[in-house]
C-alpha cells in the first residue's frame, strides 16, 4: 500500500512538472486568454489535490503504523512479559514452598503458583492465537514461541518433583533436584521467553521509528509541495500578467482612455509604443490613430484642392460672363 502511495504521488509529481512545462512553453505564444486561464487553475488544482494527496496519505500510513503498535506488537510485548514474569515468580513460589515449613505458609505459595500457571496459559495460548491470525509475523517470532513451548514442556517434570518434595517436607531431596534438574530447565526457559520478550520489543521500536519516519517524510513532503505550489502560482501569476500586459501594452485603463479619445474625435496626441509589442492592443490604437489622423490629412488636402478648383471655376465663370455682357453691349 505504501508502494502505491509513492507511486501515486511519483505519477502527479511528473503530471505538474508538465502543465509547468506547458505554461512555460506557451506562456508567451499565441494562446487564448481563455486558453491560458484554463491550464492555469487546472494546474493550481492540481497542486491542491496532490498536497491534499500527500497528506491523506501520510496520515494513513501513520494511522496505521499507529494500529500496529497499539493492536498489535504492544500486547505481543505485553504477553510476552507476562510469560517471562510467570516463569520467575513460579520459581520465587517453589523456593518458598522449600524453605517454608508451616503448612499454612505453604498453602499461598501453591496457590501463587497455580495462577501463575494459569496466567502462563491464558497469555500463551493469546500469543499463539496472535501470531496465527498476523500475516506480519516473523520466522523468528514463530522459532521463539515454539521454542518456549519446548522448553516449558522439559522443565514441567522437574518442576512437579521439586514441588512434590517440597511439599512432602523433603527437604534435601527437593534442594538438590532443584539445583540439579530445576535450575538448567529453569534458565533455559527463562531465556527462551526473555529472548521472545526482546524480540517483541525490537519490533515495537522499529514500528515506531517506521511511524515518526512516515510523519516526517509526510511532513517533508506535504512542505516540500506548498513551497513548489507557491513558486508554480507566482510562476503562473508573472506568465498570465506578462502575456495580457504584452498583448494590451499596458494597462487596461490605458487602452480603455485612448479608445475612448479616438472615439470622441481627439486624433491630436500621441502614445509611446517603442517599450510595446507591435501587435499589443495600445500600439493597434496607436496606429489606428496615426492611420486615422493621415486618412483626415488627406481628405482635408482633397478638400481644400476641391475648394480652389471650385474657386477657380467661378472666377472663370464670372470672367466669361463679364466679357460676354461687354460684347453683347459692344453690339
């Protein structure tokens, strides 16, 4: 599931880079405005759901390594302990049952030693039952257990005959089977259990390095995306602002008041264009201006030559007319 996890997260890591890629490349050509808002906040979504992502992910792997402690390796610890404190305090009970020669002080040490009997049992036969139903468990866990429940079984006749004196009131007989049979049976099985407790608490330990690892690396990631989501929508930001400044000019209010200058009839002014694309909106109006201002020049020459044309026509009018009177006055 891990594995999936970080493949997922590979898989959006490459899909960013290239709506990146795609902003970069065509950031500055001629794309539609339309065109460049749509990838913009597509790749501003995208970045959300990968940070969004990352973090359900990371939580989900520290839930479940959580899981895994709590329900799992600390009360595998806990059996374990359990059966390793059964062992020695049988023990402390059977040595109390030799020294002690008032049967009514002898009475509780048995009884302390039937419920630790119990007691080794019920977390025995919980532990085995564990191991069974986790696919988690390990070979060495498995050889531990089964190595106790060996040694159990090899100390047990000891142990009944050392008690079995003990409580006949032989003394020197139950001594020395406990020092000669007892005792080797006794640390042995001691160890085994001591052995499956350290193993217990290994694994509990690297459970919980394997669940600050996954917060950290969740953290660091989930960091790591918020710094590259805040350079990618500054990135994005400057390539929108720059690709509308170049193909307006400048700014709106600016292309908005030359518009409506040239539209109120006022040709008499001019824009600097030489910091502007050719193709921007503003130098458009500046060159529509420029073309409207000539068209107005020229029809106001047309205008003026129609007029000295028309002037000149009447005076010759009036001429012919003047000499035609005088001739006919001649007459």
């Amino acid at each position: 599931m891990h594995m999936k996890c970080m493949k997922s997260n590979e898989h959006f890591q490459w899909l960013t880079m290239y709506y990146t890629y795609s902003i970069v490349k065509y950031g500055a050509c001629e794309m539609q405005l339309k065109h460049r808002l749509v990838v913009s906040l597509g790749l501003l979504s995208l970045l959300s759901l990968l940070i969004g992502g990352v973090g359900i992910s990371g939580v989900r792997t520290l839930n479940r390594n959580l899981d895994d402690i709590a329900d799992i390796n600390n009360p595998e610890m806990l059996f374990a302990s359990a059966l390793q404190n059964s062992i020695q305090d049988r023990m402390i009970a059977i040595r109390n049952v030799i020294l002690l020669t008032d049967p009514q002080m002898v009475a509780p040490e048995v009884e302390r030693i039937k419920r630790q009997e119990t007691l080794y049992r019920d977390s025995y036969s919980g532990l085995g039952k564990m191991f069974d139903a986790e696919a988690g468990t390990t070979d060495e866990e498995k050889r531990l257990f089964a190595k106790l429940g060996e040694l159990e079984a090899a100390a047990q006749p000891a142990f009944a005959a050392v008690l079995d004196a003990g409580l006949k009131n032989e003394r020197e007989l139950a001594t020395r089977l406990a020092i000669d049979r007892l005792r080797p049976a006794q640390r042995a099985w001691i160890d085994a259990a001591q052995a499956l407790k350290d193993k217990e608490i290994k694994l509990n330990e690297e459970a919980s390095a394997a669940a600050k690892s996954a917060a950290d690396k969740a953290y660091t990631t989930i960091l790591l995306l918020v710094v590259v989501a805040l350079v990618v929508s500054v990135t994005v930001s400057v390539l929108l602002t720059r690709g509308v400044m170049r193909q307006l000019g400048g700014d709106p209010a600016e292309a908005q008041a030359i518009a409506g200058e040239i539209a109120a009839g006022n040709l008499a002014f001019a824009v600097d264009t030489s910091q502007m694309a050719n193709d921007s909106l503003i130098a458009s109006l500046e060159q529509m201006r420029v073309s409207l201002n000539r068209m107005v020049a020229e029809i106001k020459g047309s205008a003026d030559t129609i007029a000295h044309a028309a002037a000149e026509i009447a005076d010759g009018n009036s001429d012919l007319s003047r000499r035609t009177e005088e001739q006919a006055s001649s007459l």
